[in-house]
C-alpha cells in the first residue's frame, strides 16, 4: 500500500473518531431524561365493548350535586336530551336490554322475575350467540343471577334474571360485582377481558336510590378510575356509558354520560332514549337491533363512536 493511500485511510478514520466524539458530547450536555414518545388517541372504530353503568331516578339536575359525575360529562361526551321511557324502574331496565317497546309486566309495578316472566333476546343474550362474551355485575348480590330482593340488593334494577329464555346464561354472566380491590368485575379491567356487553348495577345505597346524590357521585368516583386503568378503555376498544333508570314524575331528561379516549367536550343535543341505548349496544356487538331499538336514532354515530 502507497504512503497517499495509507495516509487517507488514517484521515478518514480521524474524521469518523472525532464525530464520534462530538455525538457523545452532545448527549452528555442534555441531561434530561427523553420524553414519551407521543401516541395518537385511540380510533374510535375499535370500539368492541360497552359497559353500562345505571344509576337511580334523577333528572339533569342531578349534575349539580354529582361534581364527579358533572366532570365526566364536561370532559369526554354526554347527550343533553336523553330521556327514560316510563316509570316506574324495572320497565327501563327492561327495555335497554331488549328493546321491548311494551313488555308485560313492570309498566305500573316491579314484581320479581317469578311474577314477570320476559320472553325473547337481551342483549347480553345476542353477545353470546354472536360469539362474544356478556356480563352483568350487581353489587351486594349474594350470588350469581339472583332473583329475589336482598337488601340492599334490588332485583329490579338487574334486568337479565327477567328473561327465562336466557336463565341458563344468566346463572353463568350475572356476577356479584365486588369491590374496587377485589371481585369479578376489578379482575375483568386487570386482565383486559371485559365482555362485548356488560351492565354495573350499584346497590340501593350507591345508586342514589336510597342514599343521596353525593353518595351516588362518590361511588363513581371511586369505581371509574378503575373502569378506566385497564387495558380495555385505553385501548380504545371500551366505551362506558352511565345514565340514569328514569327522571322524576313528568321530567324524564336524565344524564347521559358517554366515557370513551375518543370524546373531548361532546355534546350531542338530539333526543334520544333507552331504545337508542339497546341500538347502541346492538351497533358495538354487530348484531340487527332488537325490538323497538330498531327505529331509534343511533347514538354510535351521534357520538362518533
């Protein structure tokens, strides 16, 4: 090898060592830990499951006693002209899971399922035949699909023990729902395995029904963090709704809070009800709407979801 040439590979090695050199310079002179890298929130057309969380008897007003609750629905979405369909409750619960516009009992009263037997679908039922997976977590209830009152456990406000054609999978879905450290419903968010349909039905104390408003808001305060760690909601793929079973007397325009990484300061102004529920359900799983849900507007595109 000439001179010239070992010279330029001498040079070219000098040129490569000194910017070397200067990179790490560089690094040592910034000391502050790299940021996160920035992710894009999460596309609303993942959405695959819905958790409902019903709450008792208040109309919009309820957002003045309910900070947490009002928070929510500042942040992420709510429909401003969402209505309940009857009174007194069981008929609500009733027609968010089946879409059933007149059903035969629970327009006046609510008797137990003994007394109120409903035929067809719900739509924790269309969830399991589509091949998906359904849930409905009680609190307080001593056992699964329990269709007596336990104080202050109400069957009423836990609607699939109604429908006989789905007992064998209301034995297997309905679940006492726990607490925020331990349970059914804490090991679901944990392990990312929510179901495609899922209902959270507070006890009497917690759903403003017999305890009050502020009661109600701190409940939620203390179970939707939880909801919303797993990795169910921060995927995109969970969108959790909570309302209320009916308003008060003539007054039935109810919260309606739609909790999703999608939403930011939604409103939605248009009048929807429980039907459009059951659709919204229905529309998440895939599925033809039931009943009624069929002609109701459609919330999954009123919300972009």
């Amino acid at each position: 090898m000439s001179r010239t040439s070992r010279t330029t590979r001498s040079t070219l090695h000098l040129c490569v060592l000194m910017g070397l050199l200067l990179v790490i310079a560089a690094a040592g002179c910034d000391r502050s830990a790299p940021g996160p890298v920035a992710s894009s929130p999460p596309r609303a057309g993942h959405v695959t499951k819905i958790l409902v969380v019903m709450e008792e008897n208040e109309t919009v007003a309820a957002y003045d006693g309910m900070p947490y609750l009002k928070s929510l629905s500042d942040r992420y979405g709510k429909a401003t002209n969402y209505q309940g369909v009857r009174h007194p409750s069981l008929g609500n619960y009733l027609a968010i899971v089946s879409g059933q516009g007149a059903t035969t009992c629970g327009l006046n009263n609510n008797p137990l399922p003994a007394a109120c037997r409903q035929p067809g679908a719900t739509v924790f039922g269309q969830a399991l035949a589509a091949g998906g997976t359904a849930k409905s977590y009680a609190e307080s209830m001593p056992g699964n699909c329990v269709a007596t009152d336990k104080t202050p456990y109400a069957v009423r406000h836990n609607p699939w023990p109604y429908f006989v054609e789905e007992s064998a999978d209301c034995v297997k879905g309905n679940v006492p729902l726990g607490t925020t450290s331990g349970g059914q419903l804490v090991d679901d968010v944990r392990s990312g395995t929510l179901p495609n349909a899922s209902m959270v039905v507070p006890n009497l104390d917690h759903d403003a029904h017999d305890g009050n408003l502020k009661q109600c808001d701190d409940w939620l305060a203390a179970w939707m963090p939880v909801l919303m760690s797993g990795a169910d909601f921060k995927s995109g793929s969970l969108v959790i709704v909570v309302t209320f079973d009916e308003g008060i007397k003539a007054d039935q325009n109810i919260p309606f809070v739609v909790v999703h990484p999608s939403q930011s300061h939604r409103v939605v102004a248009g009048r929807f009800d429980h039907y459009a529920l059951t659709r919204l359900y229905d529309d998440i799983l895939g599925v033809s709407p039931l009943n009624a849900a069929a002609k109701a507007p459609g919330l999954r595109a009123a919300f972009g979801l």
